[in-house]
C-alpha cells in the first residue's frame, strides 16, 4: 500500500514542498524578528540617529516602543 499511496499523491509534491519551504521561511522570519541581538542592534541604531538629529524625540520613541513591543509580544 505504500507504494501504492506514493504514486497516487506524487502530483502533489510540488505542493507539499511549497508547504514546507514557507513553513522554513516563516520560522526563520520569526526568529529573526525576536533574536534579542537583532532587538539590541535596532535600539542601539535608533539611539544613534536620534542623538545625530535624523530622527525627532518623537520619531526615536515611537520606534523604541516598536521594537519593545517586538519583544514583550507572545508567539
């Protein structure tokens, strides 16, 4: 039967390997988004525009807020 069953759900392959590569993408993207070394690196370069005057008070909180938010949120 499982010969059988192979050859029967072979066109659907393809399919299946989509499936998995977005499933790869998807866990890659999360982790990423939550690597408390990526979280660091993106504070510590809003800290750096803000103290070279790219960003306002403003603009440098609302990204801090961004990220921390980033970082307390649930997966």
């Amino acid at each position: 039967m499982g010969l059988l069953s192979t050859i029967l759900t072979l066109p659907l392959a393809p399919v299946r390997g989509v499936i998995w590569v977005s499933e790869v993408i998807q866990e890659e993207v999360e982790r990423q988004l939550h690597d408390p070394v990526v979280l660091r690196r993106e504070l510590e370069e809003i800290d750096r525009a803000a103290a070279a005057g790219d960003l306002s008070e403003q603009e440098a909180d609302q990204a801090r807020q961004a990220v921390l938010d980033r970082m307390t949120r649930k997966t």
